[in-house]
C-alpha cells in the first residue's frame, strides 16, 4: 500500500500488561489507518509506544479517530494522544 497522508503521530503510554498494541493497532485497521512506523519498549514496568500513521485511507476524521483511540485506550488503562503530523512538526520547530 502506497502511504499518500495525511499522516499523524499516536504515542501511547501506561503500565505494561498484555492487548496494548494489539488494541490500538485495532481500532487503527477498523477505520483504514494504515501504520507506516512503530517503536515501542518496556522500561521498568512502564509501557511505551509512538507510532506514524497514514489517514488517507481512513473513513473517518481525525478528531473521530482520536475519540476512539481514546475509548480503547481507557478500556486498557493507558493514555495516548494523536496529533496530526503537520501540526506536531509545527510545534517542533526551532
């Protein structure tokens, strides 16, 4: 599958336990998100995990997909949050 954007960046983290990846990764393929790159690791117990996105196969916005990675999130006891690429870049910047 061809990335063609937009993109977002979804980071992820809380105390480590079984089904993190796999409901996030989850709610992503239910909607068409594509996932261009991830990187996760355990440190002590903590869980953590960031990851690129491609939104143009997705059937829904943004701020939907947003709420929804956050309902999941809350079901598996740890936080994330989505930022469109762009923006994040935008914030980033010197």
């Amino acid at each position: 599958m061809e990335p063609r954007g937009p993109y977002a960046a979804v980071f992820v983290h809380g105390c480590d336990r079984p089904g993190i990846v796999a409901g996030i990764a989850g709610v992503l393929a239910r909607v068409g998100v594509n996932i261009l790159d991830i990187s996760q690791t355990v440190l002590r117990g903590v869980f953590s995990m960031a990851m690129i996105v491609d939104l143009g196969g997705a059937r829904v916005g943004l701020e939907e997909l947003r709420s929804m990675l956050e309902e999941e999130a809350r079901r598996l006891g740890v936080e994330v949050s989505v930022y469109s690429l762009d923006v994040l870049r935008y914030m980033q910047r010197p």
